[in-house]
C-alpha cells in the first residue's frame, strides 16, 4: 500500500509544485490554508488536472503527463470526503450510499449498506434525508459513501472544519477506527495543529514555494528543516514530543 | 353553439400543436440547456445565439427561415428529394405548427434550464463523479433531479408560448380553416370577418389559460427559492 505524488499546477497567482510518498498509513497534509493541500487531494481524485506530474496508487499509475495518462475521476481507487455535505440532498442516506455501490449486483447492494451503517452507527438514519441529520451525522454518512465501494485509498480534505468542538473529536476517534477497520492509508487535510498532531502517522507539511516535508510528528518539529515550517509547527512542541 | 362548436376545433388544434412543440422541447431544449450549461466546446457561443435568436427576432422573421428551411423548394426540401427522393411536404400542416411552435418557444426553456444546472452545485457533482458513476447517470441521477423545478417551470413557460405562438406559424403553416387555424390566428379571423363576439370568447380563454401557467411557472420557481 503506498501513494506517490508529484504534481506541478499553475493557476494565475499560485504555483503548486509538490512531490512526496506515504506508506499504509494515515497521513496528515499540513501547512497554511491557500499553500495548495485541497488542490493536491483534488488532483489525486482526479477532480483537477495537473500540468504535469505523476500520480501512483499501490503501482497503479493514475496520472502520468509524460506518457498522456490521466485516469477519470470514477476509475480512481480513493474515497474522498470535503469539508461541505456532498450528500445528495434528494436521496436518502440509504439512496446516498447505494448511490455508490454500482458495481455491485443490485441485490448484494442493500446488505453492503447494512455493513456501512453498522460500521459508522447509521442504523435508524438510513431512511432519512441528509437536512434532517446533525452536522456529525452527515459526515458519518458521507464517510459510510466514500467508503462503500472499497477504495484502496480515503481522502480527507478538512472534513471536520464545520463541525463544532466536541463533535470534532468524536470524529478524529471514528478516523481512527475506520483507519483500524478498512486498513487502507488515509491521507487528511487540515489546518488544525492540534489535530495533525493527535492523528498523524506522518505528517507532509507544505511549507510554501515548493518546499514539503514529509516526518513523523516528532521528527518535524526536532528539525523542522527551514524557518516557515518551524514557524508552522511551533507552538505546541513542548506539549507533544516532551 | 355556434360559436361554441367554432372555436373547439382551433382549441384542440392550439394544444395538440403546443403538446408536441413542448415535448420536443422537453427533448431537445432540456439537452441544449444541459450542454449550454456543463460543457465547454468550440462554437458554444454560435450555439447559444443560435437557439437564443428565436427568442428575440420577430417570429414571422423566424418563420421566414423555417419556410426557406423546410418548404418545398427550401434547403431541406431540395436536400431530401435531391438524395433521398423523398418530397418534404410539412409546409402548411399542422407539423408545421408545431415545428414553428417549437423553435420560437424553446429558447425559454434552453435559458431557464441552464440557469437551474448551472445552479446546482459542482461539489456534488464531483461527488458522484469520485463515486464512480459516469457523466450520463450523474446527469439522470444527481442534476436534472436536482434543477426539476426549473426544467418545469422552462417547460410551462414554453407551453404557454407554444399555445400563443402566431407570425411563424402562419408562415409555414399558413392560415387554412380546419387544418392549421390555431387560436391566435382564429381570433385574428374573427377579428378581420367582424365577429367580435368570438374574437372576444376565445381571447378570454386565452388569458385565463396563459394566466394559470403563468402562476403555476412561478408557484415552482418560488418553493426552489
């Protein structure tokens, strides 16, 4: 299990020029917001094109601007969940996670979902429309649809941003646990210090005009490598890696 | 009765032709909004003006090009004998009327269509696109559902406009008694024959059904909003 990534994407006022690796693990996109972490999620689910560059997925290539690769967004193997609720507001949740099971034999479909919302505690919302969940709920739902169709990979781009404190970490404990029961890497945006920290195997900071570091936790902030990252990881230092 | 039994054969006629014109619309002016509104594609802007003229060149200037189109002798008439040996006669029918009633009131629903896809949003589009279903059944499952009230409310208003439509219609489809006298050509009749009563009957009918589709587009566009 590994993702490779290096892309290069300019668009006018911003360059995005980035390379790094993960293993099975969950990894956490860290850096100031506008240095291009939604882009490079968007860009490995296929949803932006890079101008060049080289996208790997277990040795799968799914973007390759030398050899005129680029794999459709449907045939990459990665769940990918957003900040906002993408849930299909005219389905019900059942409607949304079905929604994802295409290429399952319509009759294998319901039990999936059955898996789904056992795995994510949906039971008893299944019949509901995504404006009658919780801010909480909706993320469940959206994690049980990015999931259902088995992707070798979960993207993450701060799905937790709009949800109040408590809930949030109740959601840092299900990405956990659902890194714990798909077993599949996880890569997941985000701008909270606090949450890189609590959640990351390794942490790939984007440190501005190129620069990325890829660490664990500890090893960045023993050698964050230049001023911006140290400013970026500083403060929470002592706290953490005592 | 009379006048009764007169105006029931341009009343049927009117929402036969407007039937047929909206459900070619619902075809094709659904699509070109879809198109219009999702993809990008070299000539988009002719094709826009193209489908958008109708809506604002005077319908007999409409109908002027239909009968250079599709009359006998017309482009499309010469084509089809020329290749085919087939003599394209839809020239004062009521196809005719229909084909008039169709180009001059799709734009309506080509505009009002587009602005509701154009208005759903493009994160849920993604959405299903990253959930592995294709272009078409993201359309079917996720953006017409999505902009139906829009889809209906641009086919009201093309029906209305159908049932009224006039200056292209008595171009092609010419103004024959029983065969192609649609409402507002038989209310110009009675007009021309001084037979106001009738004029006035059937003007009456008029506003009473433009009226309720009016407030039945509006009814949808406003639970939208």
């Amino acid at each position: 299990m590994s993702i490779s990534a290096r892309i290069v994407k300019r668009v006018p006022g911003f360059e995005l020029d980035v390379a790094w690796d993960i293993a099975d693990e969950l990894a956490v996109l860290f850096g100031y917001s506008g240095s291009g972490k939604s882009m490079t999620l968007a860009a490995l689910a296929g949803l932006v094109r890079p101008d060049a560059g080289r996208i790997t997925c277990n040795g799968r290539v799914l973007f390759d601007s030398l050899a005129a690769i680029d794999e459709r967004p449907q045939n990459r193997p990665f769940g990918y969940v957003t900040q906002g609720c993408t849930l299909f507001p005219h389905m019900t949740v059942r409607g949304n996670i079905e929604y994802a099971l295409r290429e399952l034999p319509r009759k294998a479909r319901p039990e999936r979902v059955d898996q789904m919302a056992t795995a994510l505690q949906l039971h008893g919302l299944l019949q509901k429309r995504p404006a009658e969940l919780s801010g909480g709920q909706k993320q469940r739902a959206q994690f049980a649809r990015a999931l259902a169709r088995r992707p070798h990979a979960l993207l993450l781009d701060e799905p937790f941003t709009a949800l109040d404190a408590p809930i949030r970490a109740e959601m840092r404990e299900l990405v956990r646990q659902v890194r714990e029961e798909f077993g599949m890497p996880v890569i997941l945006v985000t701008h909270d210090l606090y949450e890189a920290y609590t959640l990351a195997d390794r942490m790939i900071v984007y440190g501005g005009e190129g620069v990325v570091r890829v660490g664990t936790p500890c090893e960045l902030f023993k050698d964050p490598g230049t001023p911006q990252i140290e400013a970026l990881l500083s403060g929470e230092r002592l706290f953490m890696c005592g | 009765m009379d006048t009764l039994a007169d105006i029931a054969f341009p009343l049927r006629l009117s929402l036969q032709v407007a039937a047929g014109a909206t459900l070619l619309t619902a075809v094709f002016g659904v699509s070109l909004g879809y198109l219009l509104a999702i993809k990008r594609f070299r000539g988009k802007a002719l094709l826009d003006l193209l489908v958008t003229l109708p809506m604002v060149l005077p319908p007999v200037v409409t109908g002027y090009y239909l009968l250079v189109l599709v009359g006998r002798n017309g482009v499309l008439g010469r084509f089809m004998r020329d290749s085919f040996g087939v003599q394209l006669s839809i020239t004062f029918t009521w196809y005719a009327a229909v084909l008039a009633a169709f180009v001059v009131s799709m734009p309506l629903t080509v505009k009002t269509v587009r602005a509701a896809i154009e208005s759903v949003d493009r994160e849920l589009i993604d959405a299903s696109y990253t959930l592995g279903r294709s272009e078409f059944e993201t359309a079917w499952h996720v953006i017409l559902p999505l902009a139906r009230k829009g889809i209906a409310a641009g086919l009201i208003l093309s029906f209305a406009r159908a049932l009224g439509e006039f200056g292209a219609t008595i171009m092609v489809a010419g103004n024959i008694p029983g065969r192609t006298n649609t409402m507002p050509l038989e209310i110009y009749n009675a007009v021309v024959f001084g037979d106001w009563g009738r004029a006035g009957l059937i003007v009456m009918l008029f506003t009473v059904i433009s009226g309720a589709f009016i407030l039945a587009a509006n009814r949808l566009v406003e639970v939208r909003a």
